[in-house]
C-alpha cells in the first residue's frame, strides 16, 4: 500500500484548507485517517474512517474538521475549517490493512495568526 498526501499550506487563521490522501496497491477499502504531529509533541489522532465509514475525531478538531471519501473509496479528503495557529503541524495520513500500517510522507500545515 501506497500513500500520496496533498494538500498543506499556508493560512491565516480562521481559514481553510483541504487534505487529500491517496491510498494505492490494494482494491480493499481501507481502514484510513489524518494524524498530526507539532514539533516537540506526539502524533496525535486528527480524523479517522474505517471500511464500513464509521467515523472518529479528535477532541480538538471535532465540529470543525470533515473528514470524507471521495468516489473513489480509497480516497480520503479531510476539510479543515476555522483553522487555528494551534493546528500548525506536519499531517500524516495513515492507512490500516490487515492489521498493518501505513504512513504517507507528511504535508505541513502551517496557521498564521
């Protein structure tokens, strides 16, 4: 499995930003999800998804982060609203398949205030 991430950049605070995470080398729906890491901090849970779309977020983002799959089940976008100067951090997607996992290569967010 494969992982591709897009999206991170530079945005004043209170605005938004859309994560793509692509998973790749497998036709199972995956178990996937966003985790986050600030410097000096541990990766903590952003939003996850499983196979069946139960959803789970984290205490800080929940009602302003959205996480969904795209048409393409594999595909998994996270919209991030009302963003803060304490959501500056490299995201990471991360994919489980049979109980193994898989990282993508982090993309930076990074919240101006």
């Amino acid at each position: 499995v494969q992982l591709q991430a897009s999206g991170g950049g530079l945005v004043q605070a209170g605005g938004s930003l859309t994560l793509s995470c692509t998973a790749s080398g497998t036709v199972i729906v995956l178990n996937m999800g966003w985790y986050r890491q600030a410097p000096g901090d541990g990766r903590e849970l952003v939003a996850e998804i499983d196979s069946g779309d139960v959803i789970n977020y984290g205490r800080t983002v929940e009602g302003r982060f959205t996480i969904s799959r795209g048409r393409e089940r594999n595909v998994v976008n996270l919209q991030m609203n009302n963003l803060k100067p304490a959501d500056t951090a490299q995201y990471y997607c991360k994919a489980v398949r049979f109980g193994k996992t898989y990282w993508g290569e982090g993309t930076l967010v990074t919240v101006s205030s």
